[in-house]
C-alpha cells in the first residue's frame, strides 16, 4: 500500500478550495483513471488506476472496517444497485467522523435519465435518509433503523448548463461531504 503523506487537496477537483488531509487513509471508490492523490483506489475495470479490483456490487467490499478517514465516491454511487448495502458498507469502512465526499448526477437531470448504465438515482433527499438527525423538518423519520448513520456537512449542485437544446434550470451534479457518526455525541 502506498505511503500517505500530508497534502493539500481539493475535495471537488481542481479550482475549487483546497484542504489539507492528513492521511493515511484515503480511499478511492470508483476511482477509474482519475484517481484522487494519496488515496487507495478501487475499481472494477483492470484498466483504471485502481490499486485493488474489486466489484462494489459484491458485498461485504474486501476493505477493513473502521479504516478510512476520507472516502471519495465521485461519479460511482449512481452505477451501484443497492443504495441501503452501499450506504452501509462506506459507513463501515469509515471511522469515527471521517469525511465522505460524494458527487452524483442528480436524479432528475436528463444526464441521470439517459445513461443506461445508472441503475439508482440520487437526490439531496436520498441522503437525509441517512442523516436522522437531518431529516426533514416537521417530516417523521421512517423506521428504516439503517445502522449507517451521517451528517450532511456541505452540499451543493452545479445548475443551469447550456445544452445543444439551449439553457436548462436543472440541478446535473449533486456534490455532498457527509461525516460518518460512529457514537453519540457526548452531551
């Protein structure tokens, strides 16, 4: 495994804000060509950058639990069948309060829609469902009792883009950082 040695990086990609992330570890999901710097990267395609080949639709993933202090999902989580099973598994391979950065198409863009190999779509609403003490105002939380349990730190979504068919007012891109809650917080 490589080694990881404090870094400047920018949760979203280049131009935006950076940080500092003082690893190891990081983990890549998904992370074909573009892998993120200093992270582990898994994949399915031996042609990506991938350090470990794995199918992320086979569960448990072969990664350790309570390991990761970064976990990148970019562009992946939308590929994936089981939105609950994967939910679950990147909260077990998270520690305590660790960072997960996630972006999604949102799923009522035309880029969602029209991609055959999306098979889950995911919308700000999606997470909260993770997120009970975020849940929507006023709205009872379903008694779905997922052990994985997040907070939503930041979210934003990249909105009216120029399409060959003229300007569109739908949100494309959802991006999420979501912290991984392991224990209570402590009154």
């Amino acid at each position: 495994m490589n080694e990881h040695t404090p870094e400047e990086t920018s949760l979203f990609g280049e131009g935006n804000p950076p940080i500092t992330v003082i690893g190891p570890p990081i983990l890549d999901l998904g992370c074909g060509n573009d892998k993120q710097p200093g992270a582990w990267g898994v994949d399915i395609s031996p042609t990506s950058d991938a350090d470990q080949l794995s199918d992320l639709e086979e569960f448990p993933w072969p990664l350790e639990s309570d390991r990761y202090l970064v976990v990148y999902a970019l562009q992946v989580l939308e590929h994936l069948g089981d939105r609950v099973k994967t939910m679950e598994e990147i909260w077990r391979i998270c520690k305590h309060g660790a960072l997960v950065v996630v972006s999604v198409p949102d799923g009522f863009c035309p880029g969602y829609v029209q991609d055959p190999t999306h098979k889950q779509p995911w919308n700000i609403g999606t997470f909260l469902y993770f997120c009970p003490d975020q849940f929507i105002t006023g709205a009872e939380l379903p008694p779905y009792n997922f052990e994985a349990k997040f907070r939503i730190m930041d979210y934003h979504t990249r909105a009216k883009q120029a399409t060959p068919w003229g300007e569109q007012w739908y949100a494309d891109d959802l991006r999420v950082i979501l912290q991984a809650i392991k224990r209570e917080p402590s009154g």
